[in-house]
C-alpha cells in the first residue's frame, strides 16, 4: 500500500552536484535573459583576492601589485574564461619582464553590456585583472583563479576588437 495521496505529486529526485546546482542553472539563465533584453550582467572571482592552491608558501616576500583593464567588443557570444586567459598572459608577460615568474593574490571583474538588441550582439566586455607578481620555485599555474564563476555568453565567440 501506498502512503501517498492519489492528489500528490511524486518525490522529486534530488541533485546533489554542488557546482551544478538547479539554483545556479536558473540564475545564470536569468543573467543571459536580461543580458538579450539590454542590461548588463557582471561577475567576477570573488570578494577576495584568490592565491591558485599549486602556490603554497614558496614564494618570495616581494610582492609587485600589477593590474589590468581591458575591453573588449565580441559578436555571436562571449566566452569570458578565454578572454580573462588572454588579460592574464598579458600581466604575466609584464610580470616576467620585471623579474617575477608568478602571480598571486589574483582577482577578476568582468562586466558584459550588449551594444544592440538581439541575441548575436555586438558586446561590450569590460574585465578588470589584479595580482601580485612574485619570484616562486615553482611554475605558474597559467590559468585565471575562479574560472567556475564567469558567466558567459553562449555561441561562437568572435573578437572584432580589443583595446586597453
């Protein structure tokens, strides 16, 4: 026998994913909803600046404070991992240039306003890039801190341009 009403709908099954739960799906359908209707949406890798956890303690005690601002106009889509690589291999050239061969401390911001109406843009990505450069034994990670948070566009990204 059944202890369910004939009216009640059946247990749902639950996800137990925690990067891909059903409440970040929704919100970031919500962000690329309002994003096709004019309004930007934004993220970034937290409050906190972020050290990539392959970089423990071997660093040495000089740290440089670099940062970047970079703007971008992409069409047919936005892929913001990509682009926070590229402002990222840009301030670790800088980096290498005046000694270091690190960054840490890194933290991202990344704003994407759609510069027409319509789901193939053009869009206007905005991304602010900051770390510390620094001298370690060990090799740089070569890849952004909280990548899981950057909300992009989907489709084929293409870069009509870049500028500083």
């Amino acid at each position: 026998m059944s202890t369910r009403s004939p009216s009640s709908p059946p247990p749902s099954p639950r996800i137990s994913t925690a990067r891909l739960s059903l409440y970040n799906i929704s919100q970031a359908l919500i962000r690329i909803r309002r994003l096709r209707h004019g309004k930007p949406i934004s993220s970034s890798s937290g409050p906190a600046p972020i050290t990539h956890p392959s970089l423990p303690g071997a660093m040495s005690a000089t740290k440089i404070p670099m940062n970047r601002d970079d703007e971008f106009i992409c069409a047919s889509g936005v892929d913001v991992p990509k682009l926070l690589r590229a402002c990222r291999s840009t301030l670790l050239e800088q980096a290498r240039k005046i000694g270091a061969n690190v960054l840490v401390d890194e933290h991202w911001n990344v704003s994407i306003t759609p510069q027409k109406t319509g789901e193939d843009g053009p869009y206007k990505v905005q991304i602010q890039y900051s770390a510390n450069a620094t001298r370690s034994d060990r090799r740089d990670p070569g890849r952004p801190v909280a990548l899981d948070q950057a909300i992009s566009v989907p489709g084929l990204m293409t870069i009509v341009k870049r500028s500083k």
